[in-house]
C-alpha cells in the first residue's frame, strides 16, 4: 500500500503545482494519474471478491480520468470554456467527495481519505479562477 500512497501524494503534488501556476495540463495530469490509480486498486479489489461496488468504483474514476485527460487545447476565456471548465471542476469535486465517503465506508486506509479531501477543494479553486479570469488566455 506505501507503492500507492507515495504515487498518489506525487499526484496531488502534481495538481498543486498545476493550480499555483494556473497550468491546466499538470492539475488535470495528477488527476488522471490518481484515477489510473484507484481504476487499478479497485479492479484488483473486483478480482478478489467480484463485490460489484469495486466495479462501480473503478468506473466512476474512469469517468475522472477521461475529464481530466491531460491536453494542451488552448484556452481562450470564451463564455464555452468557461463554461466547460466549470462543468468539469465540478464533476471532479463531486467525484473525489464520493471518494471520501467510499474510503470511510471500506478496507482503503483512511489516509485516503484525505487525498480525496484535498481533490474535492481542489477544483473550486480552479473553477474561483476561471471565474475571476485569472487563468491566462491563450490567443491562437
């Protein structure tokens, strides 16, 4: 299990320098990487028991993981960005605070619970700056 907490603390590392430098492509980076992992914590979890709900789980990170495929689009601060940015940071946010609840309710350490804590804060400060206009706008 140390493996995965050093792999997903580099991943929350990864999402913090991606919102202190208003980098879009490492905050949604470290969120991919931390959905590869708990897709393959939970299929291992599915193989051991075959309980539907480990399943479920590793389909609903595949669902983070496909939001947050890293990409290097730019992005131009139209009301469609804007709009799309937020719809996803949300998605994220939601998705991490079902994490918390997952991890209180099953075998995971509770230290993950912490990673999930700070994956939900994480994308309403990215939706703050998207909505302040502080990310930078890219002119193609």
């Amino acid at each position: 299990m140390l493996p995965q907490i050093i792999v997903a603390s580099t991943c929350i590392l990864i999402t913090l320098y991606g919102v202190f430098k208003k980098n879009r492509v490492f905050f949604n980076l470290g969120y991919f990487i931390f959905g590869i992992i708990v897709i393959a914590s939970e299929i291992g979890f599915f193989l051991q028991n075959q309980e539907t709900i480990h399943l479920a789980t590793a389909v609903l990170w595949t669902i983070q993981s496909s939001l947050a495929l890293p990409n290097k689009l730019q992005y131009d601060g139209s009301k469609l960005a804007k709009s799309a940015a937020i719809k996803i940071y949300i998605c994220l946010a939601l998705i991490n605070l079902f994490g918390i609840y997952l991890v209180g309710v099953s075998e995971v350490p509770d230290v993950a619970q912490y990673f999930h804590l700070i994956l939900t804060v994480l994308p309403l400060v990215a939706i703050y700056l998207v909505l302040t206009d502080k990310v930078a706008i890219s002119k193609s």
